[in-house]
C-alpha cells in the first residue's frame, strides 16, 4: 500500500523519450536533478533546481525522459506512493479532494 522510491537508484528501462500514464496511486515526490521534463494537467516542470509535486489518482502524468550524459549529477530525492486504500475511514480521505495542489476538484 506504500512505497518509498529513492531516485539515486532509479535507472530508465525505457527507450522511448516521453512516457505517459495514468496511475492509481497519490504520489508525493522531493526531487533534484532528475534529467527530463515531467508534465501534469497544463503545466510543464523540469527539476533542475530541485521540486515537491504531489500527484492524485487517476492522472495524466506525462515525462519527457533526457538520457542523461556522464559527466551530469545523479539524480537524488524520494517519491512517496501510497493507494487511496490507505487513507480509508480517516478524516483526510474525505477531506483530501479539497487540496487544490493535488489536482483534484
């Protein structure tokens, strides 16, 4: 029901330069240095200088993956995916939609 991914140890298995998909989980990402372009709803961010996103279930999540050269810092950072399940019969589970930094309205 909860992960922990630390991006230090995320290698692309991917040769494709842009993914997309639709998850079923929250996410919520700390990230520096991670060599792409992530897309979610109308807005585009890079993690260039580092960024928090927070994703919710059922979204559009579009990343343009940069291969990145050896000489580039390593990515670093942790993303925090956790299913709705774990939220169940708390009093944020029936709050959660009203934060409007999930995406959700």
């Amino acid at each position: 029901m909860v992960s922990l991914v630390d991006y230090s140890q995320v290698e692309y298995q991917v040769e494709e330069e842009e993914i997309g998909w639709i998850q079923d989980l929250y996410f919520i990402g700390l990230k520096r240095d991670i060599q792409g372009k992530f897309r979610y709803g109308q807005k585009q961010y890079d993690f260039d200088e580092g960024l928090v996103c927070f994703v919710a279930p059922k979204q559009l999540i579009h990343v343009h993956i940069d291969k990145p050269a050896d000489n580039v810092t390593k990515p670093s950072g942790y993303l925090l995916a956790f299913h709705p399940d774990f939220l169940w019969n708390t009093s944020l589970a029936k709050t959660i939609h009203n934060y409007d930094f999930l995406g959700m309205m």
